[in-house]
C-alpha cells in the first residue's frame, strides 16, 4: 500500500513538471512571437518615416536666396566691372568646390571693393564643372538665371547653399526653389532647366576650360594668363592681379 502511494505521488511529481514545462515552453513561444510582433512594427514604422522624409534632395527648408549684386556695379551676364577696365580676371569654378565656395564668401567681395568697384578689372565667372551631375546640373541652371538677367544673384545663392559633394543638393527640386527665391520667372526657368537648353554650353566651357590648363577650381587667368601656384590666399590674388595692372 505504501509502495503503490509512493509511484502514484511519483506521477503525479512528474505529471506536474511535466505541465510547468510544457506551460513554460507555451509562454517561451508567446513570447517569441510577440517580439517578433514587435519587430516588425518597428521596422515598419522606420520604413515608413524613411519613405515619408525627405530626401537629401527634396528638402528645400534650409534654402536661401543670396542678396542682389550691387547696383552700382555695371554687369553684362556673367561679366561684372567697367568696360574697358584694364586687366581681365576670370574664374573657373564648379558650384560643389569647397574652395570655390569659399572664395565665393570670404574673398570675392573685397576683389569687387578693391578693383571691380574703382574700375581697374573686370570679372568673369565660367564653369568648370568636373565633380559630377550635381556640378553640371548647377551649371545650367546659372545659365538658365543669366537668361533671365540674374546670374550673379543666382550664382551666388548656389554657393550659399554648397553643402556636401554629389548628395543631391543641387537637385532639380533646390534649384527651382532657389530660383523662386531668386525670382526668376519660374514658368521661363523650368522649361529652360528641364530641356537642359544650356547643355553644350555647360560641355564646351569644361573642354575650354580643359585646353587652358586646368586642373582643379577654382583657377583663375588674369589677362588670358593662368596664374599658377595660386594658394587660396587673397594675398597672392591681389599681387598677381596687382602686377598686370602695373604692367
């Protein structure tokens, strides 16, 4: 009689772990498919504010407009300064290069207070565009500006809003937002930038630019003569500029 009641309580021992068991793989699994759950709601929920956040190239919040060139300062396209100043400056740059850019904001003002403004240069601006689609892309939309009379303010609100190489900031999105900041007339803009209308401009400076000598912007030729050595000091700027004027 105590040997049955021993093997029953034994069952019953192993009856009941065997259901703590089983009950505790069920919560194993119920937990296992609730992460699971969870998981997927999460990546959904980042898919889905990828999908709906602008991209690089959409976002237009951060864009401004530069300000107008002086008005006292004559223009004639891309082209600023007295005519019949003595000494010619051109620039060749590409609207994504950090050093164009920062010529763009640091020095040009003072080259156009020392010798733009007294009337002792001209200045030019041609593209070199060599970094990739987004510098080409830039480029025709400053030619569409310069159709429209507006070139430098243009030109000089894509070097405000310079940020990264080849990420889209330059795409068709903030190039149209910059020329309504601009304002260009934007039926007139579109229709030149979408038809890329200055395409074989934007090619031919690049290979004239290419036949000069050059090998990275910006680069600059005083009176058709490519100075050289030029080490992004306004300094050495000024004193090759202040040489031809001497001559």
């Amino acid at each position: 009689m105590s040997s049955q009641s021993g093997r029953e309580a034994r069952r019953s021992r192993r009856a009941e772990r065997r259901l703590a068991a089983e009950r505790a793989a069920r919560r194993r699994r119920q937990m296992s498919i609730f992460g699971g759950l969870v998981a997927v709601a999460l990546i959904a929920a980042v898919v889905l504010i990828l999908i709906n956040r602008p991209g690089a190239g959409e976002d237009i919040s951060d864009i401004a407009a530069a300000a107008p060139l002086d008005a006292g300062i004559p223009t004639n396209g891309r082209v600023m300064g007295q005519e019949g100043a003595p000494v010619h400056v051109v620039e060749w740059g590409d609207y994504q290069c950090p050093g164009c850019g920062y010529f763009n904001r640091n020095m040009k003002s003072q080259l156009i207070a020392d010798y733009v403004a007294t009337g002792k240069i001209t200045f030019e601006y041609r593209d070199w565009a060599f970094l990739g689609p987004d510098s080409i892309r830039a480029a025709q939309a400053a030619f569409c500006a310069e159709d429209q009379g507006k070139f430098w303010q243009y030109h000089d609100t894509l070097f405000m809003n310079q940020r990264a190489e080849n990420q889209g900031d330059f795409s068709a999105t903030r190039l149209k937002e910059m020329a309504r900041q601009v304002g260009l007339d934007m039926e007139a803009f579109n229709q030149c930038y979408d038809n890329e209308t200055f395409k074989d401009e934007v090619e031919a400076s690049y290979n004239e630019g290419k036949q000069a000598g050059l090998t990275g912007t910006p680069s600059f030729m005083i009176n058709g003569q490519l100075l050289q050595g030029w080490n992004g000091r306004y300094e050495t700027l000024k004193a090759a500029i202040d040489q031809a004027l001497a001559q």
